[in-house]
C-alpha cells in the first residue's frame, strides 16, 4: 500500500499534493458544515431556546474573533512575534520569514542591510564605525542599540494604536521584507571621525544646532558588529558607548555655561587673577590657573594675569576668573541654570513604540554654599556631563540659546527642550568662543573662512591623563554645525582634541555642511507618532 | 411536516452528512498517508487506520439501526455528532494516538470509541419516541452517585494539572456532569412553578425551594471547590444557570447568574494555587514565556503558523505544543486546517447546540425539557471553555473539548449525551 502511496504523492509534486488534497478537504468540510446548517428539523423554535441560541452563537462569534486576532493578527503584537521568533521550533518559522529592513544614512547609504544567503544575517558595510550608534543583530550575540529598538519594526511588524487601524492590520497580507529606517547620521562623516580618532579612547560628536540633528556619533574604540562577542571582554571596553554612556568632568568646556550664566544675570565683572590663585573659602584649596603649574615645572613663578574681564579670562581659559564668575553668580543662578541644561536628566535622542534610547543622566548637585560654586564652575568635582549632552550644550549656545532635543531618527520630529539663554546672550559667548580660535587656546583651529568659535577643555581625573575635550561651532554668525571631541586620558584639549575636531571640521565642510545653511524641511513634516508606515 | 418527509429527512440526511464526511476523511486520509510514506517509504502501519475503520463501518450500522426503529429526530443533531466524531478520529489519527494499536496485544485506543458507538445507541434508545419521561425517577438515584463518584475522587483521586483523576487516568468529572444535569430536570421541573415566580419583573423563587436547591446543589459544589478543579467548578454552575433560564424564562437569571458564576470562578484563585496560576497567565502570559505561560503560547504559535487556510494535515508541527492531544487539540487543529476550518468547526458545534436547544420544544414533559437544555449547555459550554481557554480568551480550565480530545472517558460520555439529545429531539 505505501509503495502506491509513495506512487500517488510523486504524481503530484510534494507539496501541490498537499495543498490540492487540503483544499479538497476544506471544501467538503464547509460542505458538510452547511448541509447541518439547513437540515430539517422536526422542532418550532422557541423564544426561550432562541435567546439561548443566539447566546451561544454571539460567545462562539467572540471567541473567533478573539482567535483571529492570534491567529491571523499576531503580527501585530510585537511581544508575541518576540517569542516566537525565539520558541518557535517549527523548522521554517512563520515569523522569522520576514527579510529584516533595511537601515540607511542620511544620503541614503547602506549601513545595515540583511544579508542575502542567511535569514538572521545581517550586514554592516561601515563595521566598526557604526558599531555603537546602530548596534548589532546577531543570532547568537543578540541585538542592541537601534537594532533593538527598532527591531519589530525592522522586522515588519506594523504597531497601530488606533483600533480600526490594527483591525485592517488583520486582512493584510504579512509583508515580505520589512520597512526601512533612516537614520540623519552622515555615514562619510561618521567613518572619517573614527579613522580620525585611530581607535584611541574617545568620542567625537556632530551636530546641526537648529534642529538637534545628529550627524555623527562616534564612539571609539569600536567594535565589530559581525562578531560582537569579543568586544566586552577586550581591554578598553570597546563596547561601551562613551558618547552616550560615558560620564566625564567638561573642564573647562563647563565655562561657557557659567560665561552664559552670568551674561544672562548681567554681569561682566573684572576680577583680578592673581598667580597665587583664587581661596573660595577657608580650608579650600586655593584654584590657580594651568600656567601656574607649568611654571612650577620650569622652576618659575607665574606672575598672575592681573586685571582680566571675561572675553580675555575665557581666551586664556582663567580657572581664577571663572572661579570667582561662579561665586559671583551665586547658587540660585546656578541651579536654575542646571535645571534649564536638564543635567540631570537622561537625554532621549531615539524612541519607538517599544522604548527609547537615551543617555546616562548627569550630575549637577544641587548648589547651596557660594564656595562650593568655585570648583564647579570650572567643571571639575561633583559635575560631569556624558559628550553627547556637552554636544547638546555648544549646539544650544550655537542655535541662539535655545537646547534642542538631540534626534538620530530622520522620521522623528523636531523637539525644543528648554531655553538657556537670550540670543543676545548666546550671540556673546560665541564673540568669546570665536576670540578663544583667533588667539586663545584653540588658535590652531582658526580655519580660513570657517569663522570657527570653539573651547579647549583639560579635566583633570583621579588617575590617568586629563581628558581632552574640544567643543566648537561654524560659522560664528549663524552656526550650522557643532563638533565635540573628547580624547579620554589624552592630556591637554588644545593638543589631542583639538586637531581631530579641525580634520572633522574640514570634512564636514568638503561635504557643505558649514557654509551652507541647514535646509528646515523636516521642521514641516509631520509627526510619526507611534505606527509608521512603510 | 409530513410524516413520510421526516423519515427521508431524518435519517437519509444524515446519511448525506455521513458521506460527505467520508469524503472528507478519505482526502485528509490520502493527505497524512501519503506524506507519512514520503518521509518513511515501506514503514506506513494499517494497525492505527484500525478506528477510521472502525467509524466507517460502525457510523452506517447506527444509521440503520436508527432507520430501522423509525427515529424521526433533528438530523442536524445526528449529523454534527458524526462529523464531530469523525474530525476527533482523524486528528487523533494524525497525533498519533492510536500508533499503539497492535489487535494482539493491545485494543485498548479502540474501545473509546465503540463503546462511543454503543452509549450513542442507548442514548437514542432511552429518550427517543417521548419514552423518556420515566428517568426523572432516576433524579434522585443520579444525585446520590454523583455525590459517590465525587466523594470517592477525594478520597482516591489524584491531582493532575488541575484536575483530578482516579486510577487509569479515567475523569469522573464527565460522569458527574451528565448525573447531576439528570438530578437538576428532575428538582427544577418538580418545582417549575416556584422558580418562575417574579415579583415586579424580578425572579424571586419561593424559599423552601431555592434553600432546597441552595443546600442540594452547594454538597457537589463544596466537594468539586476543595478539590480545586477549577473546570469543574465553572462548567456545573454554567449549567444550573442556564437551566434555571430555562425553568423561569427570565433573562435576569441568565445575567446576574453568569456574573455570579464568573465572580466565584474569579475568587477560586484564592484558594487554589493553580487556579491563580491560570490567571496569571491569562492575564499576561509573557511574564513567564518558558515557564507557565509556554503552553498557551505555543499553541498560539502554532495557530498563527496556521493562519487563515492552514499548513495542511501532517504538514504543521503542533506537537510542539504541550498535551496537545487533549486539552489543546483545538490548537492542533487551528493549525493544520486554518482559521477557515475553525470557522466550519465551530459552525458544525454552534449547529448541534442551538438545535439541541431546539429540540427541548417537542419534548412532552418539563422533565425532559430541562433534561435536553440541560445536556446541551453542558457540551456547549465545554466546548466553549476549551476553545476559550486555548485561544487565551478566557483563563485555561483543563476542559476537553468535546468528541474531539483525546480521552476514553471524555468521548464516551459525550456520545452518551448526544444520544440522549438525539433521542429526545425525536417525540413522535
């Protein structure tokens, strides 16, 4: 009998024989099904039993609906498809059966693709650059970053809130290949700053100041996302995010808020600086500036810069002078400024239905003694601040005062977070960050036609070298973009920092980044909401 | 009608019905032996095509037998426990369950259903041509036995995935169904009146006769509660509502009733661990994926794999999904024939209740009346619960579904129910 069987099942093709003898056994199954329907009955119908009748016909109805919305609508549950995509033993599982979407740059470039010859494979052109900002994919390592957040998404698992739209969601045919994602990260500038950074510990951000938009968002050492594994093992901890994750002192970056903090409180005072330095309080070390100690290391004494107003106290980056800005500015001043800069608060700049990316939240303590302000104000102690909330910082000073929300996500909107200061405000700290370029500490950024505005930054750390910040703008008029780099345990901002945020700055500029204004279309577009369409 | 019309009609359609389902079974037939010879050429067994066989042959003998003693009942009754049965063999077939099947040694996966077969016959036999009457002396008779089997599942009975089970595996919980339904007809039509008393629109029965029931129906009650068996708990009550609807007509029973029922279901996770396990899960089943929540979540799988037409019989992969072949057998099902097939399913069961409802209208005496109400909500929220339960739109209760789950107990007795209805659909 199998021998005819086995006939039988080879005239049809396997699995046309199937479906042939599946449909055939639907038919007279629904056949069979109406001729009970309409078979006659000897009994009239009653109202009693007819309103039993009814009950159990609308419960079975329910039931089916219920059922369907598994059954057939269980795409749109993105925690189900979860776990089937992870339980399911089936050998072709229906949900994994989806090519994972695409992710793209802001040019449209590939920076993560499904691979062709392998159904969990997934494909990053860009390697190690990309590895922090985008995350990986991978059947064994897992998923994180964008990738996880966006995972039903990729996968093509449409979330609607609204109930008539997920209704239509259940006659839809499951899509074949999931929706892609565009990313406003610039793929040439992202992989020209981590070669920059030569896989020294570091970070280097860029920005549009207007919109908050993110165009590169380095994190090195990186990682390869084809084979994570390794990478939380390794020396460095190449799969820490330091730009997102890391919390570090801004220095004297930090004295760009209080110049702002005390120009909004209306004080430009002359303080003089003495080389000895600057006592808050007793019991207090004494604050002094960094050429005090170079000095003391040639055997020499610093005289002290004497009498120094603000724009020339931030040229020279003066510890004394912004100490004694700080205290004059007072605590309230301070804190208010802090809770505007939303320090202490995580920075969301990724959400989707399912989560957000943000930032570590940073530090501020809450200020009640003018001594304490001496030390702060210079950015070191208790203060620390992740690079990409820093970045977030120079772009609100770039952008006339007003502190964007930071956003990867082309689709997402433009969001305003907070205000710092007046544009008149901001439009003098940049005059004093663009001094800073043309003589001060940042000198060897002074870039013909760029009208680079900038601040070196040295915080100092328990043990190690001092980490290397340099935070800038261009052009000083009306910025149009931000870069901040920070060069962990690389010693002075002006000597590691700095060069690597000149070689960004001249990129971006090849590719019309700087001189050109950012065009605002997205500022019109509509919001995304929650479900978004392919 | 005419008479002569009701003799073709009855029994001639269900012969139709009969044969369509063949067809049917001969293609899904067809379909799993023929990929069962594709993966192992040479090794396809007959041993297990022994109760197809069976169904064959032994549907066509009742048939006749039925033809032969004039039985002019509701054809679409008989003809929904026929395909019923007929899709119970085939994806017990396909599980598996009758592999064991060997005539020398072991029979055993073939008497559920010829015994099935038989309950079926003397069903028909006890209720049909009106001469059902004389049972409402048994009442009282099933009442005590009732109380015996539950008594004895406390003392012998052992706890197993939130049912209890005497040796065998057998669940007295089907027999205790259809015995106390007996016992309710026959109370609730002895006091018919009482119960339909209303005063300004409500129900209110008069007192000696709800404190009879209150204190009749709390003995089984309090016993199935300290078992903790939570199924039974909802499926006995269910039934004393709606046969209360029956009695007074008032739909007022019918709602505060099922609030009340769905009220003291709730509150068994109080006292019962696992009753509050199966809440949970229904609640969120993604709190516990791997663990508690597994079953249920990979018989959803398995029906999304499914989707709307289906893997095809022997094509899917629901063995997957724990004890599939007993409570979760709908999950099996949804599967390999679709959401289509589930809706001709669920068609071919919402058919056999509301004519079993139906059919209450010819009985001649209240007893009887209440009987068939009574016996067609118990298979109708059995059915109800368990498809409920597989499709998480209910909590699980651990409920077969009925002439479908694997079981010898289970299928028995509902042949033995469906005869009865059967039988009673026929008063002439």
């Amino acid at each position: 009998m199998s021998e005819w069987l086995h006939k039988f099942m080879t005239i049809l093709p396997e699995e046309d024989g199937v479906r042939v003898l599946k449909i055939i056994f639907l038919f007279f199954f629904g056949i069979v099904a109406l001729v009970i329907l309409f078979a006659p009955s000897p009994a009239p119908g009653k109202m009693t039993y007819r309103m039993l009748r009814a009950g159990i016909v609308v419960l079975f109805l329910a039931v089916l609906g219920y059922q369907m919305t598994w059954q057939i609508g269980g795409f749109s549950r993105s925690d189900f498809v979860r776990y089937m995509r992870r339980y399911d033993k089936r050998p072709t599982p229906v949900a994994r059966q989806i090519m994972r979407g695409p992710i793209f740059d802001c040019r449209g470039l590939v920076v993560a693709a499904p691979r062709a010859d392998d159904m969990w494979g997934r494909r990053y052109p860009y390697g190690n650059a990309f590895a922090h900002p985008i995350g990986y994919y991978h059947p064994r390592c897992g998923i994180t970053g964008i990738e996880l957040l966006y995972d039903s998404y990729l996968n093509g698992y449409l979330q609607e809130e609204d109930t008539l739209e997920k209704a239509k969601d259940l006659f839809k045919r499951r899509p074949e290949e999931g929706p892609s994602l565009t990313l406003t990260l610039d793929a040439r500038l992202q992989e020209t700053a981590f070669d920059l950074l030569r896989g020294r510990k570091g970070v280097v951000i860029m920005m549009r100041p207007m919109t908050g938009t993110i165009l590169a968002l380095v994190s090195s050492p990186g990682f390869n996302p084809h084979d994570p594994g390794p990478a939380s093992i390794e020396e460095n901890m190449p799969a820490f995010n330091r730009a997102t994750q890391g919390l570090y002192p801004p220095g004297s970056l930090f004295k760009i808020v209080i110049a702002t903090t005390a120009l909004m409180e209306k004080r430009s005072p002359i303080f003089s600086c003495p080389g000895m330095g600057y006592v808050a309080a007793d019991n207090t070390p004494p604050i002094r500036d960094s050429e005090y100690y170079s000095c003391e290391r040639r055997g020499a004494i610093w005289p002290g810069w004497g009498n120094l107003n603000m724009r020339e106290a931030m040229t020279h980056s003066s510890n004394v002078y912004f100490s004694q800005l700080g205290v004059a500015c007072g605590p309230e001043a301070f804190n208010a400024m802090m809770k505007r800069l939303h320090i202490n608060e995580p920075l969301i700049y990724m959400k989707s239905v399912d989560d957000s990316l943000k930032t570590v939240a940073g530090n501020a303590p809450v200020v009640r003694y003018r001594s304490k302000l001496a030390m702060l104000a210079i950015g070191q102690g208790e203060i620390l601040m992740t690079p990409l909330h820093v970045a977030a910082m120079t772009a609100a000073i770039a952008n006339d005062g007003d502190l964007m929300a930071p956003r990867v996500d082309m689709a997402e909107t433009v969001k305003k977070l907070d205000t710092l200061c007046s544009a008149g405000v901001a439009q003098q700290v940049r005059s004093m960050m663009r001094q800073v370029v043309i003589s001060g500490t940042g000198k060897a950024c002074n870039l013909p036609g760029l009208e680079v505005c900038g601040k070196t930054g040295t915080a100092q750390v328990p043990n190690g070298e001092d980490h290397a910040w340099f935070t800038c703008m261009a052009p000083e008029k009306h910025p149009n973009i931000v870069v901040t780099v920070l060069i962990e345990n690389g010693g002075f901002g002006s000597a590691a920092a700095l060069p690597v945020a000149k070689e960004v700055l001249l990129a971006a500029d090849r590719l019309g980044y700087v001189r050109k204004p950012e065009v605002m279309k997205i500022l019109k577009s509509t919001p995304p909401s929650v479900g978004r369409k392919k | 009608m005419k008479k002569g019309q009701a003799i073709i009609g009855s029994v001639a359609s269900a012969t139709g019905v009969y044969l369509i389902s063949l067809m049917a079974l001969t293609c899904a037939m067809l379909s799993l032996l023929g990929i069962e010879a594709f993966l192992n050429p040479g090794r396809v067994q007959w041993q297990p095509l022994l109760p197809l066989a069976l169904y064959a042959t032994g549907v066509p003998v009742v048939l006749i037998w039925l033809a032969l003693n004039h039985w002019r009942g509701d054809s679409g009754v008989l003809g929904s426990v026929i395909v019923l049965s007929a899709m119970g063999v085939l994806i017990q077939f396909r599980m598996g369950s009758y592999d064991a099947i060997d005539l020398k040694t072991n029979i055993y996966p073939l008497l559920p259903l010829a015994l099935g077969l038989g309950a079926f016959v003397m069903g028909v036999t006890l209720t049909s041509k009106g001469r059902g009457g004389w049972m409402q002396m048994l009442g009282w008779g099933a009442y005590f036995l009732a109380i015996g089997v539950l008594v004895a599942m406390m003392v012998l009975g052992k706890q197993y995935r939130g049912g209890v089970y005497l040796s065998g595996n057998i669940n007295p919980t089907e027999v205790i169904k259809p015995l106390l339904v007996f016992f309710l007809a026959c109370y609730l039509s002895q006091r018919q009146k009482d119960f339909s008393d209303t005063v300004s629109g409500i129900p209110i029965p008069s007192f000696p006769s709800l404190l009879g029931l209150v204190i009749f129906w709390g003995i089984p009650l309090s016993v199935a509660i300290l078992l903790r068996d939570m199924g039974l708990v909802v499926l006995l009550n269910t039934i004393l509502i709606v046969m209360l609807f029956a009695v007074a007509k008032r739909l007022g029973f019918l709602a505060i009733g099922l609030a009340g029922v769905a009220a003291a279901t709730f509150s068994m996770q109080f006292i019962s661990s696992h009753a509050q396990a199966r809440f949970d899960i229904w609640l969120n089943p993604f709190i516990d994926p791997t663990g508690k929540g597994w079953q249920i979540l990979q018989g959803l799988t398995a029906m999304y794999s499914g989707g709307w037409w289906g893997s095809g019989l022997g094509t899917g992969a629901p063995e997957t999904v724990p004890i599939v072949t007993s409570d979760f057998i709908y999950a099996a099902f949804a599967e390999e024939v679709g959401f289509v097939g589930c809706v001709f399913l669920l068609l071919i069961y919402a058919t056999f209740y509301s004519r079993g409802f139906r059919a209450a209208g010819v009985t001649r005496t209240p007893f009887e009346r209440l009987l068939c109400v009574g016996l067609t909500a118990s298979l109708a929220v059995q059915t109800l619960l368990n498809v409920a339960g597989v499709t998480k739109a209910l909590p699980m209760t651990g409920i077969t579904l009925p002439f479908i789950s694997h079981g010898g107990s289970s299928l028995v007795t509902c042949l033995f129910i469906a005869g009865l209805i059967c039988g009673l659909s026929d008063n002439e």
